[in-house]
C-alpha cells in the first residue's frame, strides 16, 4: 500500500472512531435511552451539551500540541479514551456517570480529530496534494453510517447499555489499525500527478465570519442531536428514525470532496453560502412537510454539509486576528453547539417540540447565512468572489 494512502486510510478510520462513533453514536441511540431509562428532552439536551463542552475544551487545549511527539501522543491518547469512554458508557446507568464520559468522550475526540488532520494535512502539503485531506473527512461519515446501521439491527434484540459495549468493542478491534497507519511522516511525492492550477480561499472579514460559524454550531447540533426522536415521534414514519441517520452518514461519504471541488470552480465563500442555503433546507424540511420523502431529503442535505461547511469556513478565517482566527473560530463553533442542544432540550421539555426545536435552529442557520453575504458583500479587497 502506497504512504499516502496508508495515512488517508489511517486518518480516514481515526475520525470515524473518534467522530462518526465517539461523538455521534449518542444520537441513534437517544430514543432507547430516553425509553429506558425514562429521562426527557432537557436530559438529552444536557447529555449532548457535556460532549461539545469537551470537544470545546480539546480543541483549545490541542494548540499545545500541535507539532511533533506531543501532537502524536495527543492522537494515541485521544483515540484510546474516545474508543474506551464509548465502552464505557454501556457500564453506566447514572446521569453524573454519563456526563463525565461524554465530556472525556468530546475532548478525546478533538484531541484526536484535530492530531491526526494536522499531520495528515502537513503531509500532503509538502507533496502538493492538500486536496486529498478531503477523503480524510469522509471517516466521519463511515462511522456514522455504520455505527447506524448496527444500532438499527441490534435495537430490537440488545439494550442501550449493549449496544455501546457492541459498538466500542468493534471501535477497540479496529483502533490498533488507526494507530499504526497514522504517523508524523514524510511522504514520497508521485511524478505521473499532473498538477493542475487551484483556487484558494481569499479571507473574510472576521467578525460577521465569526457569527457565521458560532450559529453553524448552534444549528447544526440540534438537527445532530435530535432527528432520530423527532422521527421516532412521528406516528406512520418512526420506523425511519434509524434510516434517517444511515443516510445522514451516507451522504457525508463524498460531502467534503464535491464540496472542495465545486469551491474551487466557483469560489469558496459562493460554495459556502450554498452549502448553507443546502443544510437550513434540510433542516426545516423534515418539519414543514411530515412525509417520509421530506426526512429522507433532509437527511441528505444535513449529511451532504455539515462537515464540508467546516472545510470551507476554516481557510476564510485562519489568517483573521493575526493568525489566530482557526482558534477563535473553533471557540465560537464550540460554544454554539455546546449551546444549541441545552437550549432545545429546555424547550422541548417545555411547552414546545422538536419541531420547534428544529425551525429555532433552522432560523439561527440563517442569521449565520446573513452573517456570511454580509462578509462577502464587505469583503475588502475588490478581486473576484471565493
């Protein structure tokens, strides 16, 4: 197997441990929580939030490590709670239990998720093959597709504390893989490419991009937390609720790479308002029209950005703040998704739904929209759009 693609396969498999299982296989697993154990939305809600919170936490702390046998020792250290915290949730029964897991399991997940991108991505570059850290991308979506599926054909046989011990021991068998495949190394350049000339990201101003991705975070994480109990609440499409999912992950697959390649044909920044226009679609569709079509398209265009829209952001806004601006960006992503699931869990615990749960965040989605044309449409300099 060729270098390069030892290290995509390795990142590639990494994220879909610590990311596509480690982070979401709360989310199809929610409803028979929730049924078990007998706690409400604002529970849900608050169980979510103590994940992002750790991710928030890890990914600050991960610029401490951000180069050479600290960074590798922050990849191995994280991928080894994320896998073991996903075991470990099916060993407890307990609300304080559940939230010390979620919030390691979040900080793990970054620590690893953001390790293994940086060398991958520092690898590629010194080949000229940035490009390609968009297949690494696509583990999410693996890990979200097929933890999915487990879930859906396990739900009828095992229990929810089960089905974390199924889904993390597979995580324990698969992770030695990730751990010998990803590495800080050089990489040997193949000649036969033909390099062809790229577009690149021309920075936003800052701040409107700033409120922009903090309500991506909010948005996006009430739709992630959420969809399968809302479907599941459906009478006539419950049966759905594990689909949905399936094919949120599903469409993550190829997202990062369709997105990439259309950005650089039409511009960074016009891809990133598509994308955007794409995901408030999916995520008000589901409510707006209560057919099973509607969910499936739904998932589709949820799963087809919510990552690509992080690939696209991050290049607009490394360099804002005098280089800082991948930092801050992550801090405001963070604190929107931290925020998002606390806030509809309240409501819905409330006098409100998930459907008003979902058109709330749908409705910050757009002010994040209006956020990003208002960045465009001041942009500085007077080039053409990316």
């Amino acid at each position: 197997m060729h270098p390069t693609t030892r290290l995509l396969l390795g990142a590639s498999l990494t994220l879909a441990l610590v990311m596509g299982v480690g982070r979401f296989l709360y989310t199809p697993l929610l409803p028979l929580m929730q049924r078990e154990f007998g706690f409400g939305a604002d529970i849900a809600g608050l169980i979510a939030s103590a994940n992002f919170a750790g991710y928030l936490a890890g990914s600050l702390l991960s610029s401490f490590t951000s180069h050479g046998k600290a960074r590798l020792m922050a990849f191995r250290v994280g991928l080894f709670a994320s896998v073991a915290t996903t075991l470990l949730m099916g060993m407890s029964d307990e609300l304080a239990g559940w939230l010390i897991l979620r919030a390691i399991s979040g900080a793990a997940s970054a620590f690893a998720m953001i390790s293994a991108a940086g060398m991958t991505a520092e690898a590629l570059s010194r080949i000229d093959e940035e490009g390609r850290l968009a297949w690494v991308f696509g583990g999410v979506g693996s890990g979200i597709a097929i933890s999915g599926l487990i879930v859906h054909f396990g739900v009828d046989h095992l229990d929810a504390s089960s089905l974390w011990l199924l889904v993390g021991a597979i995580s324990a068998a698969l992770m030695p893989i990730a751990l010998a495949l990803v590495g800080d190394r050089q990489l040997p350049r193949r000649d036969t490419i033909a390099k062809r000339i790229k577009r690149v990201a021309r920075p936003l101003r800052f701040w409107p991009l700033f409120v922009n991705y903090t309500c991506e975070g909010l948005g996006y994480s009430v739709f992630a937390t959420f969809i399968v109990a809302l479907i599941k609440a459906r009478p006539g499409i419950e049966a759905l609720g594990d689909f949905v999912w399936i094919i949120v992950g599903l469409a993550g697959l190829p997202s990062c790479l369709i997105w990439m390649r259309l950005a650089e044909r039409i511009g960074f920044s016009t891809a990133l308002a598509c994308a955007y226009v794409a995901q408030i679609v999916g995520v008000a569709l589901p409510v707006l029209v209560e057919a099973p079509i509607a969910a499936v398209i739904a998932a589709i265009l949820f799963g087809g950005t919510f990552m690509a829209i992080t690939l696209l952001t991050l290049p607009l806004g490394r360099k804002g703040l005098g280089g800082r601006g991948f930092a801050v960006l992550t801090a405001g992503f963070g604190l929107g998704q931290m925020t998002g699931p606390l806030i509809a869990g309240w409501l819905v615990a409330g006098t409100a739904d998930y459907s008003m749960a979902m058109l709330g965040s749908a409705a910050v989605l757009a002010i994040g929209l209006l956020a990003l044309v208002y960045a465009i449409r001041t942009r500085q300099d007077a080039a053409p759009a990316s």
